[in-house]
C-alpha cells in the first residue's frame, strides 16, 4: 500500500465514520424477527443494503467478509470504527483464506456474508455462506431491508444509500440450518426465494 493510499484512506475512513454517525442519527428503523438476546449465526443480505444494516447492527462485534481490493480498504476501514471485524477476500480473492478465517471467528463472533457479491450477479444467493454454516455448525439467517426513500446507484447491485430520515425496516428470517452438501442447492433456491419476496 503506498503512502499517499494510506493517507487518503486514514482521513477518509474518519470523514465516512462522522458523516455516517450523524446519518444514522436521522434514520427511523423497524426491526422485525430478531430475538434478544442475540444468538451467533451467518447472517447474509444483499450486497446493497450494507450501508441500512452497518449502522443498525454497529459495536455488535460481527465479523464480515469484505473484498481485499483497493476499493475494499474503503469499507473495511470505517467498519472497523463501527465495531465490526473486517475479514479481507471473496470468491473471486482469497477465497480460501477467507473462508478459514471466518468459520474460526464463528466460535465467538456472529458473521456476515453479501451472497450476491463482490460482482454479482444481483439478487443471486451463492454457496459461500452455506459453507461456512456447515464447517461451523451456526445456522443461516436471511435479511431482507425495505427503505422508505434513498438513492439508487448505477451499480452492479443497484447499491441503495438511504436519504436522511428515511424509514429503514429490516427483517430476519427464521434460522435455516445446513446438515451436508446436499442441502446446498435446495437451501440456495430456498433463501434467495425468501429474500427477493417482497
């Protein structure tokens, strides 16, 4: 990393941290399905609902899987801010790396996992997750964001930034648990079908 990106990365991350806290500050959120207290899982969620679920979801300790590109530095370093464990790689980087890391935290930290990312397809659930339920023996929980009003980038994922005082509803589904490698294709088409139901 040269020095003029690990300047430009340690003022921005501060910059996206205090802008975000006031953000949030405005936001209205409904939170349906999730019990307290919090039981560890493999959460996942469409790549472009990030932003709504960083913030609800802030100083919980969550582990999430984030690119190890350039472009990944970006995020994983205000996330760190909000509390989270970044674990640097996706399917196409450090996959395998990845992977190991995150089923190791899964023995004290719950994790979180965009099956849809880091380049799509959109609204397409892969298997990583379902590996990681199954190395680590945590259930899935699926979550679906519903944002009252935001904007919408030109994207790959159609990624969605709410506006201030948007109203942010958020629900979890029921655990799906993943007993063997047969359950991998039932249980893709089965949570992708929960999440893209509106």
């Amino acid at each position: 990393m040269s020095l003029k990106h690990r300047t430009l990365l340690f003022f921005l991350k501060y910059l996206a941290f205090i802008f975000l806290s006031l953000l949030n500050l405005t936001f209205r959120y409904e939170v349906y399905g999730l019990k307290k207290p919090y039981r560890k899982a493999i959460y996942v969620f469409w790549h472009q609902n990030i932003i709504s679920l960083l913030l609800n979801r802030k100083k919980e300790q969550v582990a999430v899987i984030i690119s190890s590109s350039k472009d990944g530095d970006y995020i994983a370093e205000p996330a760190k801010l909000f509390g989270y464990i970044p674990v640097r790689g996706s399917s196409t980087r450090q996959g395998a790396n990845a992977l190991k890391e995150l089923v190791a935290l899964t023995k004290h930290h719950s994790v979180a996992i965009t099956p849809d990312g880091p380049k799509g397809p959109a609204f397409e659930f892969k298997n990583g997750a379902l590996q990681v339920a199954l190395l680590s023996g945590l259930p899935i929980i699926a979550v679906k964001v519903f944002v009252s009003s935001a904007w919408s980038f030109a994207s790959w994922d159609s990624f969605i930034f709410p506006h201030p005082f948007a109203k942010i509803k958020i629900c979890y589904s029921e655990p799906f648990v993943i007993n063997s490698k047969d359950d991998f294709k039932p249980m893709c088409t089965k949570i992708e079908s929960w999440m893209n139901t509106k």
